[in-house]
C-alpha cells in the first residue's frame, strides 16, 4: 500500500467521515422499506432522519419529485434583510472566516433565517452540479415544507446540531449531497437562524458538524452582544488571556441581578444549564451581586473571582446601556416621535451637589449619563451622538424619552 492510499484508508476510518462500504445500500434498503414497505427503519436511520420524512410525506411531498428550489419574492428578501439585520451583521465576520476555511474542501457556507429562507450563502462554481446552482441562491426557501430533510430543516425543528448523509435526504434529488447545520439562538433562547456546511458528491473529510457548531457559537455569541441592552456584560474564562477569544463564557445580568442570558461555556464553567440558569440570581451563580459588578465595569484588567462551586474564574464586565442598534423598527423612516424640530439641547451641566457621590448608581442612571454625556459632547445634535454610540436615532430619541 502506498502512501496515498494508506491516507485515503485512515480516513476512511475516521469517525465522523461517512464513506463506509455499505452505506449507500444500506441507506438504500432503509428507503426501500420506509417509501415503499411502509416500515419504519429503526436502527438502520436515525430517528430524526425517519420522523423527518413522515413528516414530509404527510405534507403531501414525494421523494421521487424534483422540489422546486426557487427564490422567495424580491420584496420578501428585502424584508428579511432588514429584519434580520442585526443577525447578518453579527454573521459577517464568522461567515467570511468559515467560508474561507474550506474553500478548498468543496464545501458551500449557507446562513438561513427562522423559516429556511437563505440570507446568505457561498455562490456555485461553473463546474458544480445543477443542484448547487439551484440551491446556493439568496432567498431560496430551504425548509422542510418545501424540500423535505436536511441539515438546516432538522437543526431548526430539533434545536441541536446534525449531519444529513446522501440518501437520508428526503429527495432523491439530494442524493449525492452531505451536509452539516446548527441553530442560532438569540438572547430569548429562541432559535433565530441555522448555519450549514454543505458538500456534492462526496462525504465531509472532516468534522462537519463540529466545525459548523463552533462558528454558529460564534454567530449566536456576537448576535447576543447586539441584543445586550442596559445591562451588564460579563466574560468568564479559566484563562485570562482568552476573555477576549471566541468560545469565552459569556453572560448578562439585569439591574435585579437576574441572569438575562448565558452562552454554553459560561453555563459550563458556573455548572448550570443555560436554559435554568435565569430562575437564579447572580449571587447565587458568582457569588457577588450587581454593585460589584458595576464596580468592576470600571476597571478594565481580568479579575479573578471565585464561584460558589468551587472554581476561580477570570472575569471583566462591561455596562452595555444601549447595545446595537434596536432589533425592532428603529429605522428612523418608521419612527415618528412628537419632538420639536432641529438639534436636542445639550443637558445643563451637573452642579457641585449633583456631581458628588451619591453611592451606585442603577443600570437605567448610568445609561442616562452616558446618552447626556455623549449629546452635550455633540452639541445637542442626535444624529452624531447616534452614531458615536453604535444606535440609531430613533433608539436614543426613546431613551431620552424614558422608554
């Protein structure tokens, strides 16, 4: 044996690579009995997989039809666009490192919205099949109402990552086509979007659904820190050094000291589970309340902090008074506040009494101040303060307004 083909055979055996000897007849006689037998094939098709074509079959599809993979409507896509901006703007970094990861394997990056619909994806090459072609288009409608079992459709229904090998696609038409998808989760916990790797012709020669699920970590973590809104941000990691790194714990904390969120690595290192995580108080989880944290957020080095389980963590927390922009109709065209015309007065400057100490101030105080602070420094003028903070216009015109 070679050394090329001593390769090929050690990756052959990897776990994660699908090319086994039996596999097409395998997946071959599953199709064979569930389509035409009627039989469920458990054991030979995960039970996703088998509960995903039911589903199918009882929305009227036929794996032996060509799905129609066409766009949705012009003004939809735009639509979209700006509903989902937020997400696409906390995508374009992660996106752009990932696609230019596997450039080489073959493999195309796809970015879908809640419903399947795709924001973004990597385009076809000439050579590749029609089906790529088809497919690797803005607003094509990927779900499972409208093409049956993939990656993306079952990583949104079932919330967790997966791998859709050839012939476990509900069509047949996807029958050379391998892919790889993991939701996005927005600060709710509620899955917002789906990223997935996908291949023509030829099984992952790598860890698919691991590498996606990181990057779609990476996505869900940016488009968490957009959504952070008076409240405060807290990075945790064993390390120091690597507060700053992508897969640092993250998590957020209101002025009542509730937990408004957390990432799975910061789940991790205080030892809850994410989703429980908000019926405990911050004391509870650290072991040190809100002032404290406020306290921190002035100071820019790690700090360490020993939680209550046992473990000493490095910490920063960082105010976050307005996040991103709003996620929700503050495109100032939509907004249309009653407000005298031209610049905002600046905000008279603080007396002696006013600027003296008056213990911590609450999360709302401070990003009072920081909204005054940023106007007086602009002149009263809210269109340069908007931008200086990161926001639109209409949200700074609802802060000041006390919403």
């Amino acid at each position: 044996m070679n050394d090329r083909a001593a390769a090929l055979h050690t990756l052959h055996a990897l776990p994660w690579h699908a090319a086994l000897p039996d596999e097409p007849q395998r997946l071959a006689l599953a199709r064979q009995r569930f389509f035409a037998d009627g039989v469920h094939p458990a054991g030979q098709v995960a039970e996703p997989i088998w509960r995903s074509w039911q589903r199918c079959l009882q929305k009227g599809l036929q794996p032996e039809r060509v799905p129609a993979l066409e766009p949705v409507s012009r003004s939809r896509i735009s639509y979209l666009a700006t509903r989902d901006h937020l997400l696409l703007k906390a995508a374009q970094q992660p996106f752009d490192e990932l696609q230019a990861a596997v450039a080489r394997s073959g493999c195309k990056v796809l970015l879908t919205d809640r419903d399947g619909v795709l924001l973004r994806v990597t385009p076809a090459r000439r050579e590749e099949s029609a089906v790529m072609h088809a497919a690797c288009r803005i607003g094509v409608d990927l779900r499972e109402g409208a093409i049956g079992t993939t990656a993306p459709s079952l990583a949104a229904h079932g919330g967790r990552g997966c791998v859709v090998r050839g012939g476990e696609h509900f069509h047949e038409l996807f029958g050379r086509v391998f892919c790889a998808a993991a939701p996005i989760r927005n600060r709710h916990g509620t899955v917002v979007a789906v990223l997935d790797l996908s291949i023509d012709g030829q099984p992952f020669g790598f860890d698919a659904r691991w590498l996606v699920q990181t990057y779609a970590g990476s996505i869900e973590d940016r488009l968490r820190i957009a959504q952070t809104r008076q409240q405060v941000l807290l990075r945790l990691h064993a390390a120091p050094g690597a507060l700053q790194a992508p897969g640092a714990g993250l998590a957020a904390v209101d002025e009542a000291g509730r937990i408004g969120w957390l990432n799975v690595a910061a789940a991790g290192l205080i030892g809850v589970d994410g989703a429980d995580a908000r019926q405990f108080r911050v004391e509870a989880l650290l072991g040190c309340d809100v002032e404290h944290l406020l306290q921190m957020t002035r100071c820019r080095e790690p700090q360490a902090l020993l939680l209550p389980n046992g473990l000493t963590v490095w910490l920063q927390a960082e105010f976050r008074p307005l996040g991103d922009a709003d996620s929700d109709a503050d495109d100032t065209a939509a907004f249309t506040p009653s407000r005298p015309a031209g610049p905002v007065p600046a905000p008279a400057p603080a007396t002696a009494d006013e600027s003296a100490p008056q213990g911590p101030a609450t999360l709302a105080q401070l990003s009072r101040q920081l909204i005054e602070q940023t106007l007086a420094a602009c002149r009263g003028n809210v269109s340069l303060a908007a931008r200086r903070l990161g926001v639109s216009r209409g949200l700074l015109y609802r802060r000041l307004r006390g919403d």
